[in-house]
C-alpha cells in the first residue's frame, strides 16, 4: 500500500513511521512529507531509506492513504488535494472535528468497521 505521512519529521510523524513499523502494516511505497526546509531529508523506515518530499510532490504521487499531523492549517490546505486525487486522508489534527460531512472516528469504531485491530 502507498502511504502519505505528512508531517513525518515532526514528532507525531516520527511516531506514525513507528507505529506502521511495529504494525508491520502494508506498506509497499512509503512517501514522507514535511516542510520545504525538510525536503531532501532521508528517513528510515523498515531497513529502507527514504527521502522527503513536498505536499505537491506527494498529492502528485496519489497515495492510498495519507496520515496527517502537520495542524490544522496544512490540513485544512491540502487534506481536500489529496482527496481529490482519491487518497484517503486520515488527519491527526483538529481541523475537521466540527464538520459534519468528515466522518469521525476513534479507536473504538475502527475496531467495529476492520472486525480486527489494524
């Protein structure tokens, strides 16, 4: 699966990269984001390295999945770009907690909708 993690310097992100690792969930194309100042950067993940991109370079990419945790603004900016390219979009911030056409979810209900934990 090609996954999008936005924000995946920052400390939410590095802790997202951890967590598909220790998962050992399906990744087959990881695609890092950050800032500008971030871009070119290498990230480890799963014995392979990985270099960081730009929100565009990543929306261009069209991942599968993009996880989100660079706020609200980047959220509220690019969440809707990928979406558009069909990526679904799983945001960490606030941004879209109060919009009722976003369907919320929490642990619990991911539970109930994948009948096993991811």
């Amino acid at each position: 699966m090609k996954i999008a993690v936005v924000g995946a310097t920052g400390l939410v992100g590095t802790k997202m990269l951890e967590v598909l690792q220790e998962r050992r969930f399906p990744v087959t194309e990881l695609i890092p984001v950050a800032s500008e100042r971030s871009v070119g950067k290498k990230i480890d993940f799963n014995g392979n390295s990985f270099e960081v991109v730009s929100l565009e370079t990543a929306v261009l990419a069209k991942p599968q999945i993009a996880l989100f945790s660079a706020g609200g603004n980047t959220s509220k900016e690019w969440a809707p770009r990928f979406a558009e390219v069909g990526t679904y979009v799983i945001d960490n911030s606030s941004a879209w907690r109060m919009e009722k056409e976003i369907p919320w979810w929490c642990q619990k209900s991911m539970h109930t909708i994948f009948k096993d934990p991811i």
